[in-house]
C-alpha cells in the first residue's frame, strides 16, 4: 500500500497504518525485545544528567556515529531482523538508511519530551522513517513558533495513533518547523518499540 500524506502546514508527513502485518509486528517486537542489548544512558537536560525514560539502542553501518542529548553513540553490527526491515523501509520510501535508533517504552510512564530530529549530521532536511511495533501510542506534534509568521495564528498541535506495524515518514522542513514527542499516559499500556530509521553523514 502507497504511503498517505497527512496534512500539516510546513512539512510533509506520509504514514501507511498497515505497512507490516499484525503477525510480522508481534514477531518482531518479540525477538528485538529479548535479543537487542537495552541501554539507558543519562542524557543531558536542561543542565542536568538524569536517565532517559525509556530503553534505547543505536544500530547501523560502520562509521554512523550519532550524538544527541549529551550522548555520543556508536553503532552496533546491524541483527538480520533489522537488515530486514531496513530493506522494507528503503522499498517502501526509496529512501537509503544507514542506521536506526531503537526506543523501548516498557509501559505508559516511559516517554519522549517535545525535540527535533535536527542533528547536523542529519543534513538539513532529514528522512526519518518510524516504524511502530506494539502499543498504540499518541505522537504528538507541535509548531516551532519561529518557523511561523508572527502575524498569523499558530498552526494547531495534532496527536496522531501509532499502531503497531504503522510506519511513519517525516521529511522535507519538518523537523526545522515541527516538534514531535511522545507523552507519559496514565492508562495501562503494554510495551511500545519505535525504530526510526536515518541518514547519518560520516563526516561528522
């Protein structure tokens, strides 16, 4: 199935709610889960180090180094169930990836604050493609009132379901225009696995 637009001013988001089937989804969130060495490294905010709330993993080609939040993150060998993935994904979006960020949000108080995917070596318009397995969680997306003129309203935030097996492509001036997040909720909520794949530049 072709990826939808979805409409946001100043951006351009794309999502196929059945991009992997129920099964392949289950599956995946299994072995990823029980097979990928979960970290929780402290980040670096608003001057403080205290630990991220959730479990993370960065996988991807020799020499896609990233750092964001204080860390600095080296690659691990890519699993054959990500290889697999990631050649799904470039299909789907035409777009090459060589790396992924895996986030493990355990249940509802596991979370992710409003930021951008703007790294430098993310390049000045990044691809990220976001792929969902598990919970159904709201992402969450915000204006950057500085990317908008201050003689017009703001655009209105907007929350969007991510269902498992969902994949989610963000690219054009997104992440200069938007923040997105993922927010703590109070209902019971079984274990969400985000992977969103990029393009890191070797130059940094």
């Amino acid at each position: 199935m072709p990826l939808s637009l979805l409409p946001l001013p100043a951006a351009e988001l794309r999502f196929d709610a059945h991009f992997l089937s129920p099964a392949e989804a289950d599956k995946l969130l299994v072995t990823l889960t029980a097979e990928v060495p979960w970290r929780q490294d402290p980040i670096r905010l608003f001057g403080k180090q205290v630990p991220q709330p959730r479990l993370t993993a960065w996988y991807g080609d020799a020499g896609a180094a990233y750092s964001y939040s204080g860390l600095q993150l080296e690659p691990l060998p890519w699993l054959p169930e990500l290889q697999q993935l990631r050649r799904q994904v470039e299909q789907t979006t035409g777009t090459r990836f060589n790396s992924v960020l895996l986030n493990l949000y355990r249940s509802g108080q596991d979370s992710m604050g409003y930021h951008a995917d703007d790294e430098p070596e993310l390049g000045p318009e990044p691809i990220i493609a976001s792929v969902t397995l598990g919970a159904t969680r709201s992402f969450r997306l915000k204006p950057r009132p500085a990317a908008f003129p201050a003689s017009a309203p703001l655009p209105e935030a907007v929350s969007l379901p991510l269902t498992s097996g969902s994949l989610l492509v963000m690219s054009g001036s997104t992440q200069r225009n938007w923040l997105h997040a993922l927010p703590k909720t109070a209902r019971p909520v079984g274990p969400r696995l985000n992977l969103t794949f990029r393009l890191v530049s070797p130059k940094y």
